[in-house]
C-alpha cells in the first residue's frame, strides 16, 4: 500500500475518494489492504458515529469512518496499528497513526462534557463545538517522556508485563500538571526504579498514537541509587552492557532509537535516523 501521506482538512459532505473504518487502534481490512472505495464501505451496514476528512494519500481524498465497535464484512478482518508499526511502512503507518489520532478524538468527543448536548463539526477547522454552550474540542495530545539512562558502557532497560516476552526498553512516563519535562524524567525513573539521574539532555520526539502520545526522547546520566522496582509497573530491570543487549523494541520506536543512538556513540558506529 505504498502512497505518499499528506494530511489536511476535507469535506465529509463531498462524495467519493477512500475511506478507512477505525475502532480502538485496529482498521478494517481485506485481500487489498486497509483502504476501501468510500462510497462503497458507507453502503455497508456499519456503526459508524462519525467520519471526517484526513487528507490525501498517493493523490486520493481520504476519510474515516469512526465505528462503534468491530463489524463483520464478508472476506474483511481487523490489523491492528502495532502490527502496521512492525511491519515497517513508513508511510502507512505514519497515516493510520494519524487516523487512529483523529479517530479516537471523534469517539471520546461525541457529547460536551459540559453539558452533555451533542457535539457537532466545525466546518473548516479540525475541531468540535457544542451548540448549546459553544464548549470546542480540538484533538488531543498527551506530552510524555521516554529515556535512556546510561553508566559508561552499560544501560538501564527494563519490562513492563504488558511488553513482548523477553523485550526489554528504556524508561517513559506521562508529564503531570505543574512539572517540566526534565522534572517528569527524573520522577518517573525515581519512581519506576529507585535510581537517581543527572545530565538530562533532549533527543528528539515521536508521535505515539497509542492513543495520541507525544514522546519527547531523552538521554540521562546514572547519578547513584540501587535498582527498586515499582512493582505495579516494572516487572523487571537491570544493567546491559551494549555488548550484550537483551531483545529489544521494535526499529521504528524512539525508545529503539535512543539505545542505537548510544550504542553507536560508544563503538564508533553509524548513527540511527530518527523514525518519523
């Protein structure tokens, strides 16, 4: 499904062009892949609650239709954004995670959380109003950190339960109201494994549409402490030398592209690009 993404706001009330069907960061499918002719798939007997512009993608105007739930339809099945993310298709996935962002807006934003009246569609802009006290609603992102904390030749990773069997990653954590980025850093590794850090220092970012994350990537120093695990949230952690690294985060992911990062500062490698 190889296609350039060019997002942008269109129409909903103009006919034809493609059209993706989105549930809980899975899409629609079938023998051609995840996009539909539109006018076909809005035929069909589905849940849709809400369907907006995205953009256009390999020149076609694109759309989504926001479902209730998972619907059935002969010869079609549900793939899941992760496994878009593994498989390696910048693009696309660099598309669905935009979709699945809009999506999930759409769902969580069909009724004023004010007063409960109906949301509506501004025309023109990518956002909700209500028509009784004019509440808007604009898509949501969530700023949330992930670092790599080093000592010489050796890193911090560690699993969470819900991670792969066997991988392990650098640390992340959502920013809390009133604190910076670097306050959320420091906190999160002090809460998720007792250790203390120094030296924090920006990487770069990734939008993570897992729901509607921006993961600001960061590198620290080891500053002191012992390894304590935040039971609840770390399963377990330790100390890798780059040498000998456990079963790591997918390629595409930031927190992948911190431990390459290092790992070819330190052996005098090719620097890893940043994923889009």
């Amino acid at each position: 499904m190889a296609g350039h993404w060019q997002p942008g706001l269109l129409d909903p009330e103009q006919p034809g062009g493609l059209v993706l069907a989105h549930h809980r960061q899975h899409f629609l499918g079938d023998a051609n892949g995840l996009l539909f002719p539109r006018e076909w798939l809005k035929q069909q007997e589905l849940p849709v609650i809400a369907e907006h512009g995205l953009g256009h993608f390999g020149g076609e105007p694109l759309y989504l239709l926001e479902l209730q739930g998972k619907a059935e339809l002969p010869g079609c099945h549900w793939q899941g954004l992760r496994q878009v993310m593994l498989e390696g298709d910048a693009a696309l996935f660099q598309m669905l995670g935009f979709a699945a962002q809009i999506g999930t807006w759409a769902s969580d934003n069909r009724f004023c959380g004010s007063c409960a009246t109906a949301m509506l569609q501004v025309p023109g802009e990518r956002a909700m109003q209500c028509p009784a006290c004019n509440l808007r609603h604009y898509p949501r992102l969530s700023p949330s950190m992930i670092v790599l904390v080093t000592r010489g030749d050796e890193v911090l990773l560690a699993r969470s339960p819900r991670f792969v069997s066997g991988v392990y990653s650098t640390l992340a954590g959502f920013v809390e109201p009133g604190e910076s980025v670097e306050q959320c850093v420091a906190r999160e590794v002090r809460e998720e494994v007792g250790v203390e850090v120094c030296n924090i220092r920006y990487q770069g970012s990734q939008n993570w549409p897992f729901p509607h994350s921006l993961m600001l990537g960061f590198h620290a120093d080891y500053a002191g402490g012992e390894i304590v695990l935040q039971e609840e949230e770390i399963e377990d952690a330790g100390w890798f030398s780059i040498q000998a690294l456990p079963p790591l985060p997918a390629s595409r992911s930031i927190a992948r592209y911190l431990i390459d990062c290092y790992v070819a500062r330190r052996l005098g490698g090719t620097e890893p690009v940043l994923p889009d």
